[in-house]
C-alpha cells in the first residue's frame, strides 16, 4: 500500500461523504462511519475507475470487499495486477 494510493482513496472517500481527510483511515468503515449508501458506492467506484485506471464491476463484490479504504486498495491491487 503506498502512501499516494491510500491518499487517493480518502480523498474520493471525502469528497462523496463529506468527512474531513483527516477523520479517516486504512480501517475506516465506510458505510458506518462514513454513511456511504448504494448511490455513493457506485459514485466511489467511478472516481476509482477514473484515478486508478481500473475496471471494477461493483456486482462482484460483496460489501465486506469493500468496507474499507484498505479492502479498497486490495481490491485496485488485484484489478491492476490481472489486467
């Protein structure tokens, strides 16, 4: 996990749920602790796709693949790794 990733990750993840940076972390929940809803994920996952340059289908992942900024970042690892 690099520094420039993780950073990437909190910034989409406050600009869609409007908490600060700072109030989040590698084991941010995002859906209890930062109130992303069904809209918001699929908002998240098209800033990802567009920073990263990854294709992510949001229909195959669970929620738990998803709860934080770290399974986030696993999951962009992954999809960079079999392109």
């Amino acid at each position: 996990m690099t520094t420039l990733e993780i950073n990437s990750i909190f910034n989409i993840l406050s600009k869609i749920s409007y908490i600060p940076v700072d109030e989040i972390s590698a084991e941010t929940d995002i859906f209890k602790d930062l109130d992303i809803d069904s809209l918001g994920i699929v908002e998240t996952f098209v800033a990802l796709e567009r920073n990263f340059g990854v294709k992510l289908n949001p229909v195959l992942f669970t929620r738990e693949d998803i709860q934080t900024p770290q399974k986030i970042l696993h999951l962009i690892s992954n999809a960079k790794n079999s392109a």
